[in-house]
C-alpha cells in the first residue's frame, strides 16, 4: 500500500523531531559526569569552549550556545553536566516530536483554537517574565514549551496536508 504524500512528509518530520529532542536529552550522558559545567551566555554567539568532550556532545552543545541563553538555572542538568539547551527549548523539541506523532498517527482535524490555545501558555509565560518581576520555573518552561512544540506540529501537519493536497 502506497502511503500519501503528506503521511511521508510527516513521518519525515517526526523522525527528525525525535531523533533530535533524544539527542539532546542523552547528550549530557555521553560524557562523565561534572564535564559540563555553567554554560550561561547570549543567543547567536559561541560563549563555550567544551574542545574537551567528545565531537557529538560538541556538536550539539555548539548548536544550543548558538541558539540558546543556556542560562544555568533555566536549564537541567543530566548526569551531572548542564544540558545543551534550556528548559523551555527542551520542551519545545519533546512537544515537536509528541505532536507530530499525534499528527500522523492520529491525523487530528486542524481548528486554529486549537492551536492558539496550545501555543498561548508558552507566550504569557514568556512575555510575563520578560515585562514583569516574574520568574518561572523550569517545570512550568518545560511544560509551556511542550505544548508550544505541539502546536507548532500541528501546524506543520496541516501545512503538510493542504501543501502536499490531502483531505
């Protein structure tokens, strides 16, 4: 049986959204424990020299200090070594992954309320912290952040379906 084009554009997507949120999350075992230390710095510059872990760990670690404050009390740690990204950014990549499964497997019908009420608690928790004298915690990150990365897959899911004409 043929499979339709959206199904294999979607099944492409969630391969790479859970191969990449699996990397991240077992980086940190890699390699011993303590290796990682405070990685805080600025998105869109190299503020860590991590030459002594081995070149997967330095790869994605290279990727999250590019894209990521990793501010060391946002972020987990994993075997005794800071993760490569935050908690948020972590969240974001689990619920890329759990939302585009939910997409192809269960090929939900796509209501915008959907997912603007999925991506709203990501938006007020991130926007509040940015105005207000409020600080998160790195569960309530990780939770806005999944289901942020959930919305964003059902978005990408019907944009595959009406792109590659399905429905």
């Amino acid at each position: 049986m043929e499979r339709e084009p959206s199904w294999k554009a979607k099944r492409a997507l969630l391969l790479f959204a859970a191969a990449w949120a699996a990397l991240v999350i077992l980086t940190p075992f890699t390699m011993p424990p303590g290796s990682v230390g405070d990685l805080s710095g600025s998105v869109g510059t190299i503020d860590n020299d991590l030459g002594h872990v081995n070149y997967l760990a330095q790869a994605v670690y290279l990727i999250g200090d590019l894209n990521c404050h990793t501010m060391a009390e946002r972020s987990f740690e994993l075997n005794g070594n800071q993760m490569a990204f935050c908690a948020r950014d972590l969240g974001l990549f689990i619920g890329l992954a759990a939302g585009m499964a939910a997409a192809l497997f269960l090929n939900p019908r796509f209501r915008w309320i959907v997912v603007i009420a999925m991506a709203a608690p990501i938006v007020i928790d991130g926007t509040v912290q940015l105005l207000l004298d409020y600080e998160s915690n790195n569960v309530i990150r990780l939770i806005t952040g999944t289901l942020g990365g959930a919305a964003v897959a059902l978005f990408l899911g019907h944009v595959a379906d009406v792109v590659l004409k399905v429905r």
